[in-house]
C-alpha cells in the first residue's frame, strides 16, 4: 500500500523541517489557530550606507553566508531564468557546502545545477513547489540523502511566516531596482509582472539581495520590494529571458480533445450557481484549462456576467478580459507568460499581491478562501477524487504542487483531464502520489463527461438532464480509461523516501519513494 | 539645569517601556546594529471566515481586549477624526482599566477623551509623537503617574519593529474596506491619502481593527492594508470630516514676517551645492515652511531644475509640483490636507510608503536616509542649534515631534522661525526641552538672516558676501532676540518627570518635568 500517510499510518521517522514528526493530513477545513509569526534579523543601515555591490561574487561574502544556511530563489522567470545558475555558481566554486535550497519552485532551467550542487555536497536539502526533469528523475532515482519537501505556494508562505522555512539569505532578480533597493517587475528589460513569491523572501529573509540589469533613478515606482527589506543590489549583465516566461506548461491548445474538455469545464461553470455577476475565478495554465478562459469570455459576453475578480498565476487572456470590462479586478501572484506581465504596468486593476496573501493557510484571510470557481489539471485523479500532480505514472517526480491544493479551496473546484494521456490512464483506482485530498474537489471534467463528488449533491441537481453535461460516476469514468489502456504493472518502490509532499497547512499527506530501478 | 540626559546625567529611575534603564542620547549619526524583529500572534481566519463585526462594542469583545493591554490609533484624519472618541468612548463604559494609549499621535479633537479616560483609570500610560492643548496642559501638571514616552514617527515605527512598543489591538480608522479588510484611504467619504503610520500597526498588532464608513466590493484596490493583516471590519456612520484635516499646523501664510523667511529659506536652497537637477527636499507644515514650497517653485522653473521626489508630511502645493512635472516622485507617509489625499488617488507618482520606510533609525535604509534639503519648524532653538518642539517657553507640553528629528537627516537641514513669538523669544540661551540635536541642524533662517552651524564650513564658504543670505552667529541671533523680548523668568518644575522625550534610536535626550504652579 501506497499511501501511508493519506490513509494516517503515519512512520515516526517522518519529520518536518524542525525536527518534529510530522502530523498527518486530517482534513482540508482548516480550523482557526494561533500562531506565533518569526521575524528577520536586521542588520540596520547607518544613515550614509550604500547597498550597491560590484559582483556576485562580493555580494555572497558581503551577505554572510556560511555552511549549513538557507538559501532562497523565485522562479518568476521561469524557464528564462539566468540568475539561478550565476549565484549557485558562485557560490559552488566558493566552497559552501551543507546549504538547504529553498526556492519558491525549481524550473528546467535549474536543474542541472541543482544536481551538481547536490553531488557536490553544496546542496543537502531542498524544499520546493516543483520538481521535473533531470532533477526530479535524480532525486526519484535515490542520490539525496535528506527527503526534499514539496509544498505549494501557499504552504511555502506559511512555512517562511512560521520559521519552518528560515531563509538566511533570498537571492532576488529584479526587472528594475534603484541603488536603494526598491523594485518592481513591471519595467526594465526582463519584465514578468508580479514579484509575488519573492516579496515573502523579502519579508522574512535575513539577508536581501537583489539581482538586476536595470538600475533605475531614486525613488523606483511602483515599489513591489521596498528598500527598507534589501541589504544589497547588484547589477549583472542580464537576468533573464521574458520571452521564456511563456514556455512550458503555458502554451495555447489546438488539440480537440482538450477543445472539448475546456467547453465542457465552461458548460460546468456557466450551469452552477456560482455563474452570476460578482463572481470569481482562476483558470491556471495547462493547455485545457487556458483554453477555458476564451469559452468563458463568450459565456459571460452572452449572458452579460461580468467577475469580481481573476485570480492565479495569470496569463494574457485573462488580462484582455479585464482590459474588455468582463473582469473587475485581476489578483495577481504571478504572470506566466510576457503578455500578462506586461498588462500589470498598463493597468492598476491588475494588482500584485504576495504569496501569503494569494494562498497562505495560516494568515488572516487568504484570497483563496474567496474564490468562487477553480479550474485545476492533474496528472491522475482516483475514483475518490484525490489528486496527484506531482509524480508521473511510473513514480517519478514530474510535477510541482503550485497552487493546485491551495485554490483547490473554491466552491467549485473543477478538476479539467483526458481520460487517458497515451498509453496511460488518467483516472485510476490508486495515485502514485497524492497531492490534493479529494474532499476538496468538486467535479471532474473530461472529453467524455464529468464526474460529481458524491459529497455535492446540490451539484448533482443542478447538472442533472442537461445534454451538454454527460455525468459519470468515478467508478465508470476509471473502468473507460482502463478499458482503452488496460491495467498498468505497478510500480516498485524501495523503502527510501526521496520526498514529503506537505499538505497547505504543514501536515504530511503523503510520500514518494525510491523507484525501483 | 535642566539638561540632564543631553548632558549625558542619565539618573537610573528613568526607564524605557521594556523597564530598562534609559540610554542617554549620544550620537545622530546611527552605527549599524543587528536587531531582532518581532511578530504579531496570528489567529488564523478559517476558509469559511468573516470579518465584519455589527458595532465598536462588539468587536472590542472579539479583539479579546483585557485590562493592561496596549492599544493604538492613527492620527491621519487629525482634527477631523471621528472614530478615536467613538472607540475609547465604548472602551471606557466597559470598564477597562490601566491600557497604554499608543497611537501614532494625539490631536486637539482626542483631548479631552484621553484626560477622562486617565482620571478614570482606563488608560494609565501614553506613548504619542505629540501632544497640545488641555492634554498637554494635563499632563504637565503632574496629574499621570506614569510619564508619558514621547516618540518621533520613525522611532515609534522602530519601538514597534523590535517589541518596545507592543500593540494588542489596533483600531484604524479607512476611509474605504471591503468586508475581507483590504483597504485604502483614497477612496470612500473620508479620503485622507496616505495610510502610512496605519500600516505599521497593521503589519504588528496582534488584533487589527479597520473601521469604516464605506464598504467596497471585493477586491477593493489599491491595497494598502491587506486582508492578510485584518481581523476585523466594521461599518460605523462616519469616520471623520476630511475638510478638518487641514486645520491647525497648516494653514497657508499671510504674514509678511513669515514670506520673508520663506524667501531667505528659498535663497539658501537655491544658493546651495544641493539645489541640482535630482535633488530632494521635504518642506513640512508650519506657515512658513508651507509658503517655501511657493518659492522653491519659481525658482526650479528660472533654473531648469527639477527634483527627484519630495518627501513627507505632503501638501497640496506639493501634488501641484508634481503635476507640474517639477518633481518626479512624491514619497508620501501622510497627507496635510484633503487636496494631497486626493492627489494619491490621481497620480501613481504620488507613492503611499509607511513610517518605517520614511523615518525607520533600524531598518534596512529610510528615506530619510537619501534626502537632500529638509525645512523643518522650531518652538525654540538655542545657540547649540539643539531644538525643541515640543513645550511652551512655559514649559508646557505643546507641541510634536512628528518627523522632526528623523527629517533632521537630511543632507541640508534648515530651522526656519521668527526670532521672536509675540513676547517670547525663538533663539534662546537654553531650551525649555531638547528633542532635535544641533548636530543635525545646519542652517537657522530667521527673518533678519540665517545663522550656519559652525560644523558646516562648507556651507560658510557657499553662502558669503551673498547679499541675499545675511549671515549671523547664533549668539548674535540669540542677542538680537533677547533686545527685543528680554530675559524671560526662568521657569520653575518639581523633581516629577512627566514625559521621557526619546531620541529616534530610542535613547532619552530629555526628559519634561512638572511646571510649578
């Protein structure tokens, strides 16, 4: 069996990232606790102080850093990323070792890097949101000691406000940053829109470095990182590509099957109740759910609903709809292509907010918790809804969690899949990993009909006799994706755990093993 | 003598508000020190959360308030505020007894609320930038029995990050919220701009209050107090008369005395190294210091110069700079009156900042930091350049810190005042109280000529044989006024301190005592 923690057979030598052995995942409906917030050590400025520094080199030593600390990223650039891999260089050939990685996701990009780091001793642990590649074929395959830990967006936030993550020093790349150290991402040359992960480094890091190519005029406006969280600012030739912002998981579909699962998430959402004029919603990336947000833009034209606000990871036709009146307000964490990013710059509707607020489970009040209808993608779904986005069907680590159990959250949450992908089923009686718990998922969408979670019967009724929408149980839906790719050998595993995924509060939903070569 | 703690006689009774012996004040040229932060306790807002709370009575039940604990208030609607009175109103007929009063400042309309809730015992101690009026008169009659810590903004924004001061509940008053608490203060009946003394406290207080009269859809924007932040949200019928938040410190001069200061204050700016393309200045309130900025324009216009950002405390012939395109950038903590506030709305270029940012002695860099040319105003000054703005000629508490000593920073720092007040002399032998050091101050502007502190040789040399800028020594100044006024009768204290007047590192450069009846 699987999935040990899941099912609350949790091993004690499951800890956390304080030593604690790890609670086991209870329940999405997070109750109301007190928490006791850490805060940075500030070394002050005297009133003469400058924060410019020549090189990164210089910058690494100025920080501080030493072995065993923390060192924090944000993947905002994405696959156009260059700062990554100049800072790990440096301080690889520096000599650190022992250092925890502590990035706000891992992208392609990085991890070559990472890999050597780790085989190099510079990097012994890692907590990220994502894993794919050769880092997550490494780490799957049994070369790290220490488990990495995978959280969402959301629980990363709450982890940093908490101390489970101490970062020690955030290397930030900034599009723009004055001599002071205020910074935006919305001019310069490598524009990507919200800073959203890295105002939370900012926040509770202890050293802030920032990273740019373009020193702008004191003061820098709009201020997204203020100067009063940054110890230094180094300007290097360039830190990164927009135009690879966009690539990935965020291309545009002509495939028809996910035409038509994307039109039938739109029948989904225009048919409930959460269809009104107010309401709210984030379509994420992947190649259906992108496609939603044009279904969606007819829908609302036609029925004249105009949303109170998109949230998410956004991309560009998410912007144009706020651009065409149909949304009142774009809430803004990330931009994952050039075009959304640059929306932000142009209109003040678009507004940036950081990662706690997007999705932190332990704040005040996130803006999840306000979300009306989530579109969400998944590489498997099991007959009792669970989520797996983390592991591919042969085990491996090939996924990130991003938001998917934070927005998972809405009133309707919609998860959007093919039955099958190739040779491999979608729907299946057993994940290799489970990510998001099934009892925060509400329907799931594919080419052929959806399914309910028995749990919503009030959504049984309002999609029932209705020809757009054929429903299935998860039992039909799982025995039609097994009976066009049949029944997969399991995987082995061997006893090693190479990673924890975390639920959004902290707790331990469950682990990925070692696969078996 | 009077001077106690500027001449470095620390007694041992006077003690901080963590109960430590008093610092004395030594240096305004801060060294760079390591500063543990602190953070609020958070209780966390379940998915399902709401925050808006019926009336003042019962979310001071919810808040949890308990006799002991520290309260604080804003004071950006100033004489125009009506939510202060309402709150302390239900505090009282609750029955709390012995909180601290921390709020970002006291103007005349709290007054008389304050004294009540002290001879009642609700409140048994006050920290405030300022104080004037029958509270200042109150307090200097020795009828507290704890003194009173009188802080400047940045000091207070510095004894909230490190735990000196800390708030339990913070009761801010926005002039718009949605029913999830982001909120800002350019939008609703009461506009008033610039949130920043409020941020401080909502970023720190444990329970956080927003009160309002205009309930916004969600998400309401700009942000500048996010949801993640807030507890709490409740409508009342009013929050204020905005048209009041101009009255008192800034009216605009007619007095010719006071133009011809505010011209000599213009030819020391213009005639000095700093008057460049790109410079910065904050002008401040205070008839003269307000009339400066009408100067200042006219000859940025003769000269083809422009400025960089202005800093502040801002008025509206500041914005009308702005729009000009005279100045770049404002970089606004708070807003004088209703036509600033509403500039914040118009002008992106009008950046809303907090009091850390502005004036923070332990962050990472304020802005006080990088500013060029700074007016401030002076109830005395004496021929060590030290000043006092804080009591009367009589001894009284009378007036404010404000951002007096942070502003000081400034590379240019100029006192403007009259030599002498109807019968009372401005340059005198000994300050009744020292709040702004000498160091800081490097040019007095008085009606007949300016006095250079003798540390600023540079400056000799920049403004002589300037027939516009008569120079004079303090003591000749100090003279002059004497010929007119004479010597007043020194006044007579008890040995009863009734308020600490800390330095902005929180040092004590003075402590105020008990004027003999």
């Amino acid at each position: 069996m699987k999935r040990v923690i899941f099912m609350n057979k949790i091993e004690s030598t499951f800890k956390n990232s304080l030593g604690q052995t790890y609670e086991p995942f209870k329940t999405a409906d997070l109750e109301s606790l007190e928490i006791e917030r850490v805060a940075p050590k500030v070394k002050t400025m005297p009133t003469t102080g400058t924060k410019r520094v020549d090189d990164i080199q210089e910058v690494i030593k100025r920080t501080g850093l030493k072995d065993g600390m923390t060192i924090s990223f944000h993947h905002h650039l994405r696959e156009g990323d260059y700062v990554f891999n100049q800072v790990m260089t440096e301080i690889k050939n520096m000599g650190f070792k022992d250092l925890t990685l502590a990035p706000s996701s891992l992208t392609n990009v990085m991890n070559d890097m990472v890999v050597e780091c780790v085989k190099a001793g510079v990097i012994t642990s890692i907590t990220s949101s994502g894993m794919r590649g050769s880092l997550g074929e490494f780490v799957s395959s049994g070369q790290m000691e220490n488990p990495v830990i995978l959280r969402s967006h959301g629980n990363r936030a709450r982890a940093i406000e908490c101390g489970e993550i101490k970062i020690d020093v955030a290397f930030l790349a900034v599009p723009c940053s004055d001599d002071y150290g205020n910074a935006n991402a919305v001019n310069g040359k490598a524009v990507f829109g919200s800073l959203g992960y890295a105002r939370v480094d900012a926040q509770y890091a202890d050293k802030v470095v920032l990273i740019t190519d373009t020193i702008c005029g004191y003061p820098n406006t709009p201020i997204s990182i203020p100067q009063t969280q940054v110890d230094f600012v180094v300007k290097v030739e360039e830190i990164g590509n927009p135009d690879k912002i966009g690539a990935g998981a965020t291309r545009f579909t002509k495939d028809p099957k996910e035409l038509k699962i994307a039109e039938m998430v739109n029948n989904v959402i225009v048919n409930s109740e959460y269809f009104k004029d107010g309401f709210s919603f984030q379509t994420g990336t992947g190649g259906a759910a992108l496609a939603v947000t044009r279904y969606l833009r007819n829908s609302m034209i036609a029925n004249n609903v105009k949303a109170s606000f998109a949230l998410g990871g956004i991309t560009r036709p998410t912007v144009d709809l706020l651009e065409e009146g149909l949304i009142d307000t774009i809430v803004d964490v990330q931009d994952f292509d050039k075009g959304a990013a640059l929306g932000m710059a142009e209109n003040a509707k678009q507004q940036e907010i950081d990662a706690s607020f997007y999705a932190g489970p332990h704040n005040k009040g996130a803006v999840v918790n306000k979300l009306d209808v989530v579109i969400l993608s998944a590489l498997e779904i099991d007959t009792n809804f669970n989520v797996n986005v983390m592991t591919g069907s042969d085990g491996v680590l090939r996924g990130a969690i991003g938001g998917h159990q934070d927005a998972a959250n809405a009133k309707l949450t919609i998860i959007s899949a093919p039955l099958v992908r190739g040779r491999l089923a979608t729907i299946v009686n057993e994940l290799t990993t489970v990510v998001t718990p099934g009892e925060s998922i509400d329907v799931v969408v594919t080419e052929i009909g959806i399914a309910i979670n028995p749990a919503r019967q009030d959504l049984m009724e309002q999609f029932k006799n209705n020809p757009s929408i054929p429903v299935f149980t998860m039992a039909e839906l799982q025995a039609r994706a097994e009976k066009i790719v049949g029944v997969p050998e399991p995987i082995e595993y061997t006893d090693k755990v190479v990673a924890y995924v975390e639920y959004r509060d902290g707790s331990l939903i469950d682990v990925v093993k070692q696969v078996k070569e």
